[in-house]
C-alpha cells in the first residue's frame, strides 16, 4: 500500500503475524524517516535511499536551527 510522505500511519501487526508497507520515495528525494515500536522495544530508521545520481541534502536536517 503507497504511502504518501509525511503520512503518520500506524500499522497493527498481530504476535506472530507479518505485514508489509510501502510508500513512494518520490515526494521525499529519497529520503526516509521511521520507527517500529512494540512492547518494551522502538527502532528509528532514517536515512537515503542511494542511487548513485546527484541527491538532495537531507530537507529536514537543520530545521532546529530555525530562528
């Protein structure tokens, strides 16, 4: 299922079960931010996707410098 960026979405996984979620790195340049969570454990995932052509630097990343 695409995801469009910025999309908050939250996939429910029963124990045991499987899923899978895909969105367009389109919108992005490429770049990704996520975390899976579950009981007692989180893992952030961020980063780009390489292509070996020219990319863009990461949009967000000196968002707290803002004045």
């Amino acid at each position: 299922m695409p995801m469009p960026a910025g999309d908050q979405g939250t996939l429910t996984v029963a124990p045991g079960a499987t899923a899978s979620r895909r969105w367009s790195r389109a919108d992005s340049a490429g770049w990704y931010d996520f975390t899976i969570a579950a009981d007692g454990f989180e893992r952030r995932f961020a980063g780009r996707l390489e292509t070996g052509r020219p990319g863009v630097s990461d949009p967000a990343m000196a968002l707290h410098l803002a004045i």
